[in-house]
C-alpha cells in the first residue's frame, strides 16, 4: 500500500516487455500494409473515391449535370494510376 493509502497493482516488467513487442508487431504489420496500398491506390483519391487532383486525368469522371461536383475517379487500384495522368 503506498502513503495515500491507494493500492496499486505491482508492475510486471517481463508482461509489460511483452505487451510493447505485441503491439509493435501490430504496428509494424499496418505499415506494410499501408506502404504496399500506398503504392497502388492514387494519394489523390479520397475515402469516397472521388478524385481531388487539380490536373487532368483520364480515369476522371465527371458527373452529368453536376459540374460542382468533385469527378468520380474510375481508375483501378489493381493498375499504376500514373499512366493516366494527363502531361504537358
Ligand atoms: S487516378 Fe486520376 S482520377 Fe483517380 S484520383 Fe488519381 S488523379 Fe484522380
């Protein structure tokens, strides 16, 4: 019991080694996965898969009678999107 009379468990250093390993596997095995979908899917497009870029690209489809609208992006996350992107 400590001087203010609170009882606090006793630390297990060896389960809290433990525990710390755990998690960066967990963490370690997110990032590979974010790194690899990094490399397929466009930074460009969003969580609704609409595309925010501010060029051209031909996997960009606008939406009829909705010209406000941010263009639905059509590109495949299987495919390099970079070959769509339209250059000067
Ligand atoms: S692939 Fe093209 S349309 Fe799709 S988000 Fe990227 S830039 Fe926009």
């Amino acid at each position: 019991m400590s001087s203010s009379g609170i009882q606090r468990p006793k630390a297990d250093p060896e389960a809290a080694r433990r525990s710390i390993a755990r998690l960066m596997d967990i963490y370690r095995d997110m990032s590979q996965v974010a790194d690899k979908v990094a490399t397929r899917r466009c930074p460009y497009k969003d969580a609704r898969s609409r595309c925010t870029a501010k060029f051209e690209c031909k996997n960009q489809h606008f939406i009829a009678g909705k010209p406000e609208e941010p263009a639905v992006c059509a590109g495949s996350d299987k495919l390099d999107y970079r070959l769509a992107w339209e250059q000067e």
